[in-house]
C-alpha cells in the first residue's frame, strides 16, 4: 500500500515535472515575451510574421500539428542543412526551443 | 431675455470661431500645391500602415491604415512621384495617393508574394510571388491584371519568384528560388509576355538586382558560392557564374535572414555586396566580375547600401547583430564609424542627394535621421515597429 502510494507520488511528480518542461514554466515572463518577439519578427522574416509562410514553410497550428514534436524541436535547434533554415542554438537553449515548439503546436496569436 | 442665455451663444460662435480657424491652419491635405520629389514612405509592419513623411524638414504628414501583413513589404513608386504602391507579403498590392493621404486601390493579387516592379514606361506594375509562385502584372492606372506567369519547371510544379525588377525596353527580370532559373519578359505587348528562360543557373538564387546602368542582372546564390550574371545587352550570351571561389574551404556562418541586394553600390569601378555566411562585405571589380577584397564587418550583412555619391557604404545586419551600423569608406575599404542605433535595425534609406539617411529601428519604435557627414544622429521620428523606408527619388532608378 505504501509501495503503492509511494508509486503515485512519483508518478504525480513526475508528470508535475513533465507539464512544467511543456509549459515552459523555468522560462520567466519577461523571456517568454522575448521569445514570442523572435517568433514573430526573426523566424516570420522566412516564415512569414503571421506564420503563413515565406522563403520557409508555414508554421501555422494547422500545419506543425502534423509534425512531430521532436523533429520541430530539433529542426529549431540544429537547423535544416542543405536549406536555408539556420540552427538556432546559437540563440536558444533547448528549454527555450521546446517552449516555442509547444506555442506553435497551442497556436500563436500573430499581428 | 437673460443675460444668461446670451453667454453660452456668444460663446458657441466663439467656439465655431475657434473650430473653423484651427480647420483652417491644420496640415492641409492637397488644398496647398506642393511637390512629390521629398516625400517618402515608412512601413509600420506590425500595424498594417504605413507613414507618409517629408525630407525638407524630416517630418510625418499623415499616417495611412488597413494596408494588411506588411512584414516584408516594399514599395515602388508611379514617374509622377504621386502614388505608392506597397507590396505586401499576403499578396495584397495597395496604391497610396501620396498627396491625399489615401488608399486609392488596395487588391489581394496573391497568397504570399515578396516583392514587385515597375515597368520602364511607367504603366506596368509586376508583383513577384510565393504562392503561387510566378509575378502577376497589373495595370498602374487601375490595378486590373493584365498578365499572369506562372513559374512553372520540372513536371509543372511552381517555384518561389525572388529579385524582380525593371529593365530597360520594358522587361522585367526575376529569379526563380526553387528552379534556380532566370526569366526575362518582355511587355511590348503587355496581355502577352514574351519570355526568355535561363535555366541551371545555380542552386537558390536569393534576390537579384540590377545595375544602376540597367545592363547587368545578377542572382545571389544561397545554395552555393557565387552569383549568377546576366548580360541584359547580350541576354544570348546566357548567365555567368561569378565568384565561384569566394568562401570555399570556409566554414559558413549559419545565415538568420537573407541578404539583400537592393540598393547595389557601385564606387567607380567596384561593386560592394553582402556575402553570404561570412559576416563580410564582398568588393567585386565590375570589369571583370573578379573579387578584389573582403571587407570584415560586424555581422552578416542584410542590406549594403551606397551613399548616392557612392563615397560611403552603409551596412546593417542579421539578428543577434541588428542593434548596430557600419559605414565603409568606399575609398580605403575601411569601416570608418560603427553606430549603435538599437535593437532591430531593418533597413535604411539616403535622401535623394544623400546627405543624410534614415535609418529604422523596430524594437525601439523610433526612424532615426543620420547627419552622412558628421554621422551624427540629428533627429527621431516615432514609428509603429517600422521596417522599409522608402523616397520617392526611387520613382526615376532603374531597378527600384
């Protein structure tokens, strides 16, 4: 029974945690307005400033709903060689790259 | 009758006194002659609108709305200097009256387009696009479609139309993104395009440009080294791979907006380009498309632009390197001065005779006009997220 509690605890816990790391929630208020700029400004110069689409594809909920999550992840980070999509570790942790995956899997509210 | 009821009357023809004398000295909307030649065009992106402003004095006249998505946008302007004409990247393609301060004609020609022309007599308007991709041309006048090219290659898909501008004997010149292919059409016959195809020209051309004589068409290649020259004298001689050495063996620099190539400097015989992944400023011989130097500058370079005298080159620079300006000095090849305006600077633009530049800086709100002599800062203008600034002095340029 303990064992068992002990089990849910944990479970608990660590699905805490796993909602924490979607949400973002280490990212502060300030960085999260940071990175939604980025979003809009620097990946809509390719992506379009209401994500339609441009040079790049577009990064509508309708369309990276289909993708998987990790690759959108990785694609932000490592960029796409043999395309004109840059790796953005540069700039980015891959804290931040998984919160502006999650935005544009939850939908962004552009211009 | 009471005095009291006499006051509020007397007071109400003071009021409509009042009233009418400030209509009457408020900025006058086309009442008052005025010329064209000093007025320009700021695009305020996030905010759908754009800035009608003056350069004799550095002042905004009026603010135009309800343009739609203006990231990306550019404007053109008609030869009389009157009307506007803003492309904007949902495909919408809008003419400002300059004089009066409106939309005359605003059209959604497309899903997403990147960018347009005007033709040489003035009467065509050629907007290039992304989806679906090819350039539709329109009628000046009333913005009624008179041509549409699809970029069809391989198998019929459509390819992203990049670089479109006008050339002499009215053709317009574009690269196509996807094909790595240039097209030529010619508008004599403006219902019936005659176009003339340059294929393998090399991998993602980027923008093009042409120079300021209107004789030589080339395509920034961010695919590969090099760009793609083209004869417009001999188109029968096809396009040329210039620079095909430049970077090699050079670890590229990841690229987080693409160069731009409007605005080509020309200083007696050299050329001064962006290069790609390389946070330098090519200096390339116009005699023999030979590179003769790099210039190492502060990030990868966006726009690089010449003062209208061509003694300076002005730079700006991709995201995390947009806070800053360099100015070269066309003579020494050297950075002589490196301004720090703030965070997002998108483009700029030199007054007609180039004695001072305005400059925009998105993040900070603000257009900010530069002394080119003393490069000093000598006036701000407030800016909804401005991006492109645009004079009127573009109306008479080849290629803008």
């Amino acid at each position: 029974m303990l064992r068992l509690i002990g089990i849910s605890v944990c479970s608990l816990l660590s699905a805490c945690l796993l909602t924490t790391a979607v949400a973002g929630q280490g990212i502060t208020p300030a960085r999260q307005a940071e990175l939604h700029e980025l979003l809009i400004e620097d990946c809509g110069s390719c992506h379009g400033s209401r994500l339609h689409g441009g040079l790049g594809p577009a990064l509508t909920q309708q369309r990276v709903k289909k993708l998987s999550r990790d690759m959108l992840i990785e694609t932000v980070l490592a960029g796409r060689p043999g395309t004109a999509m840059p790796p953005w570790n540069t700039m980015l942790s891959r804290e931040e790259a998984t919160w502006l995956v999650d935005q544009l899997l939850k939908g962004v509210k552009t211009p | 009758m009471k005095p009291n009821t006499r006051i509020p009357l007397s007071f109400l023809w003071r009021m409509v006194l009042i009233i009418s004398t400030i209509t009457a000295s408020a900025p006058v909307v086309a009442d008052e002659l005025r010329g064209t030649g000093d007025l320009g065009v700021i695009i305020e992106r996030t905010s759908g609108s754009v800035q009608i402003i003056e350069t004799t004095h550095n002042t905004s006249l009026a603010r135009v709305d309800g343009l739609g998505d203006l990231s990306h946008a550019s404007v053109v302007f008609s030869r009389d200097e009157r009307y506007a004409y803003v492309f904007g990247r949902d495909g919408g393609l809008t003419k400002i009256d300059l004089l009066k301060h409106r939309i005359v004609k605003r059209i959604m020609q497309s899903g997403n387009s990147i960018g347009g022309a005007i033709s040489q007599n003035g009467k065509l308007v050629a907007v290039s696009n992304y989806t679906p991709g090819g350039v539709k041309v329109f009628d000046a006048d009333t913005l009624k479609l008179v041509a549409d090219i699809p970029a069809s290659y391989a198998d019929g898909k459509l390819s992203k139309v990049i670089g479109l501008v006008d050339a002499p004997g009215n053709r317009f010149v574009f690269s196509l993104w996807d094909a790595g292919e240039i097209w030529i059409a010619d508008m004599h016959q403006p219902s019936r395009p005659k176009i003339t195809r340059f294929k393998n020209i090399g991998t993602n051309p980027y923008d093009g440009l042409i120079t300021p004589d209107g004789r030589y068409y080339i395509a920034g290649l961010f695919g590969e080294d090099g760009m793609a020259l083209l004869d417009l004298w001999h188109p029968e001689l096809g396009v040329k791979h210039i620079l095909p050495d430049y970077g090699k063996g050079d670890k590229k620099l990841p690229v987080y907006k693409m160069p731009h190539l409007e605005g080509w400097t020309v200083a007696g015989t050299h050329a001064f380009v962006p290069a790609v992944g390389h946070h330098e400023v090519l200096v390339i011989d116009t005699q023999n498309w030979k590179q003769v130097a790099r210039i190492p500058v502060f990030g990868q370079p966006v726009f690089v632009m010449a003062r209208p005298d061509a003694r300076q080159v002005w730079v700006n620079f991709a995201v995390p390197n947009n806070h800053k300006v360099q100015v070269i000095d066309t003579e020494s090849l050297k950075v002589i001065k490196t301004l720090e305006p703030g965070k997002g600077v998108l483009h700029m633009e030199f007054e007609p005779r180039g004695e001072q530049v305005w400059i925009s800086v998105r993040d900070k709100n603000q257009v900010q006009v530069y002394d080119t002599e003393t490069l000093q800062l000598i006036k701000t203008l407030p800016a909804i997220k401005p991006s492109g600034i645009f004079n009127t002095s573009r109306a008479h340029k080849l290629g803008l």
